[in-house]
C-alpha cells in the first residue's frame, strides 16, 4: 500500500483509538457505565459515526464491522474521496452496509410488486423494503440495487419473497423463475446473501452467478466467485468454483458439472424489418441456446431475452442503435453455460434518401463482402432502367440531373459467397 503522506497506518491499532479517542472524547461528560453502554449500543445500532480528527474509514470500519475490510463500500456510498483524510465532524452513513431497503434500477415489461391489496406496479426509483414479494411478467426484466452495492437482475415469470438472514444479509427465496446477481467483491462473507428454494439452498461467496428454479430443481450457474450449494432434505453440501454448474434435486443430491464453453461461429444481421437475427454455424445436436439483448455492457438493462432450439435466433424489431448480445448454450441438466459477448451496430437495412436542392442524396449500411448497385427506373417493374450504378466507396451517394416527372429506386445487394441478388430496399422519388 502507498500511502501519499509518507506514513504507514497501523490498522491493528486503529479501533482501538477510535474508541479511546472518538466515541470517549465524543461523551466524556458521561459517568463510565454510561459510557459502556453507550458504545456497546453504537456498535451495532448506529445509523451514523461523527468524524473525529485523525479518523479514518479502516477505524470506522474495524470498529462497527469488526474489520477494515468494509472501507470501499463506506468510501463508495458516502463519496468521500481521500479515505485516509476525513473532514472532522462530518457524519458516515454505516447503515449503508444493511442491504434493505433494494431500489429499482431498471424495469422492461410488467414487474410488479405483490401485496394484500393487489399488485403495484414497479418503476425506476422505488424503494423494496424487507419482506416484500416480487413479480415479473412475460417477456420482462427488473434489475435492483442493494444498499451494500450488490445488484440481482430478475428476468421475466419468475417470483421472489424477500427476507433478512442474519443482522445484515439478504435471502431471496426463489419461489418460481430466476435471479442473476453481482455481488462486490469487497462484500463481507459474514453478512449473507442467499438463494433460497425448497430444493436446496445457495450460499454466496462469489461475485457473479445465476441462479434458476423450475421443475423442482434448483440451477446454478457460476461465472466468477464461489457458491456453496446445500441439499434441503438430506444436508448434502457441494461448492461450485467458477466456471462450474450444479443441479439441486428436491429428492436426489446435487451434481456439479463444468459449463458449456461459449457458442462459436456467431454471425448477427440486421434485417429490413428492424429486428436482429442470430445465426449460430457450429451449434451442437438438440442444444438449447439462449440470447439476451441489452442496452449497456454489464447486461442490467435487459431488452430482450429468448430461447431457442434452433441455431437461428430472430428478435423482434429494435430501433437503429448500439446493443450489447450474449448468447450462452445450455446443457442436458438445464443449467446455462458460458457467453459469448458481442456490441451490435443495429441499423437495420432501410436506405436513407433524402432531397437536397436540385440532387437527391442515397445512404445505407455497406456490409463485408457485399456488392451494391443504386438502380433508376421509369416504372416500378423496372423494365425501363434509366441507372444502374455500382458505387464505389461506402459514402453517401449524390444523384442530379434527374428527369422531373416520378421515378423508381432500388438498392440491390449481391452476396459474394451466396451469389445471391436481393432487393435491399425501394421506393420513389417526387420532387419537393
């Protein structure tokens, strides 16, 4: 560790002068006994620590927490720049550490939050306190942030009850559907975060997994991190590194197996109708594939989400933008494998004509391997070809001098490794 002031920390010995020299200073108007009681009552019901001077975020942490360990999360959440320099007096929010209440980050489709009086639906912003019930539509996702920083995307028909395990951990217990979470890396191990079903149970330790319940069996996948599997009904117990999977039975044990390595041969299209399709060239014989579109790289903003039998995946129409598609394979147990990451440019394969002066300016999306040619007509057969125009370079193309009465134009396009000629797109052209 580096520290800019030319000193060294003695971490070991900093609870202790915090307590000697913040809390006592902070009420040394107390008798004694007072005192004790005073600062056995801060150290675990505080919502807040005033500053002293020479304070730093390893004391507070070590004091109320038991270890310097949860210093990021109290850098992060009370945005203080220079842990080692604190501004005396001013207040660290500690309750930050407690994962409730959950807010939600993002909401597509129908996600509701279930209670006595009905259903209320979801939006960015709300707050989700500690036993409520949560419920996600057809074809939705709902994304939601703890207050430790841990962040779960619930994906769509699925149903979670939310519950407190311990003094400060969290329980979602997964009732229907599935959860992937990220959880910090600097998260305490002692402040729990689990997957709960009837099948089994799944302790945490990682940062990055999934978790589904259908058909009486609980599925884990692990990206990064460690998860601690455990049997509801016979205490069998399994931990799953990363890159691994399991299946929890209702009645049987739980089986570990390694994930399916990410799809390969991938090639993504943007058809005329604004929609995505996904060809996979290398797919293995009665493999499932799943494919998820989202708008940012960390996948929490969840757009669509399908799956499929067959090795071609089409998604209805997006407008023109940048995308971000992972597509996973999942195995004979169920459980989901690794993904293949990709940024889409989503342009869909519209012609963009518009009419500057006395010339008309053509546009499109040139891909690899694709030659084009902008044809003219008089009638819109096109037996009467007045143009027929190979361009040169991927630009916009300017054509002038056009006869005044209507024409006809199409955008052709020859697939060099088909040979295949289609219609790219067509209309007319009527002067302003």
């Amino acid at each position: 560790m580096r520290i800019e002031n030319g000193g060294v920390m003695n971490i070991r010995n900093s609870g202790s002068r915090l307590k000697a020299k913040s809390l006592l200073q902070r009420f040394s108007s107390v008798v004694f006994g007072s005192v004790f009681l005073l600062i056995g009552s801060l150290s675990y019901a505080s919502d807040t620590h005033q500053v002293m001077p020479g304070d730093t975020l390893w004391d507070i942490s070590e004091y109320y927490y038991g270890t310097p360990d949860e210093w990021p999360t109290l850098q992060q959440v009370n945005a203080i720049a220079d842990p080692f320099k604190l501004q005396p007096d001013t207040m660290v929010e500690l309750n930050a550490l407690d994962p409730f209440p959950l807010s939600v980050l993002y909401r597509s489709g129908d996600a509701w939050l279930v209670e006595e009086s009905g259903e209320n639906l979801l939006k960015s912003g709300d707050l989700i306190e500690v036993g409520s019930v949560i419920q996600t539509g057809p074809g939705s996702s709902l994304t939601v942030q703890m207050r430790d920083g841990a962040r779960a995307v619930v994906p769509s028909n699925s149903r979670i009850v939310l519950k407190r395990e311990g003094e400060r951990g969290i329980t979602f217990q997964l009732e229907q559907g599935e959860v992937e979470s990220y959880v910090p890396k600097n998260r305490m191990r002692r402040r729990a975060y689990n997957i709960e079903t009837t099948a089994g149970v799944l302790g945490v330790r990682g940062t990055h997994f999934r978790a589904s319940y259908a058909g009486e069996a609980l599925l884990t996948s692990v990206y990064e991190g460690n998860v601690a599997a455990q049997h509801r009904v016979n205490t069998a117990e399994a931990s799953i590194d990363e890159g691994e999977g399991a299946r929890v039975d209702r009645e049987g044990g739980i089986q570990v197996v390694p994930l399916l390595p990410p799809p390969e041969g991938v090639a993504i299209n943007s058809l005329s109708n604004e929609s995505i399709q996904v060809d996979i060239s290398s797919p293995i014989q009665g493999q499932t594939f799943r494919a998820q579109i989202a708008s940012d790289p960390n996948f929490l903003t969840i757009i669509r989400d399908q799956l499929s039998q067959s090795s071609q995946i089409q998604f209805d129409p997006l407008p023109p933008g940048f995308y971000h598609l992972r597509i996973a394979a999942i195995d004979e147990l169920g459980i989901e494998g690794e993904s293949a990451i990709f940024v889409i440019h989503h342009h869909g394969d519209q012609v963009s004509v518009k009419q500057e002066e006395d010339a008309w300016i053509f546009e499109w999306f040139h891909k690899a391997q694709t030659n084009y040619r902008l044809q003219l007509a008089a009638d819109h057969e096109f037996t009467q070809v007045l143009l027929n125009y190979e361009p040169q370079n991927n630009g916009p193309l300017r054509i002038s001098r056009l006869p005044g009465n209507e024409i006809f134009w199409r955008v052709v396009s020859l697939d060099e490794r088909t040979n295949m000629t289609v219609v790219l797109d067509t209309g007319t052209l009527r002067s302003l």
